[in-house]
C-alpha cells in the first residue's frame, strides 16, 4: 500500500511482542496476518 501511495519511509512502532515475534519470524505462518507481514517485510528490501 505504501508503495501504491510513493511513501518512501514509513515507521511502526509495535509493543504487543506476539506480533513482533511474527515480524521476527520469516518462517511465522498465519493466513490472516501473513500478508500484511509480507507486505511489511518488502518495505524493508
């Protein structure tokens, strides 16, 4: 979406440590979240 938008930095902050672990994990699978996870790990390439 960010890429969609021409964002170039966008920053998350996160405190809820289930979700960080799953950010954490490339390997975490959850197909509700995975594709926003995905999503989140390209902006970082």
């Amino acid at each position: 979406m960010c890429c969609n938008l021409n964002i170039a930095a966008l920053i998350v902050e996160l405190d809820a440590r289930a979700v960080v672990d799953a950010f954490s994990n490339n390997h975490y699978v959850n197909n509700i979240i995975s594709p926003i996870l995905d999503d989140c790990r390209l902006l970082n390439s």
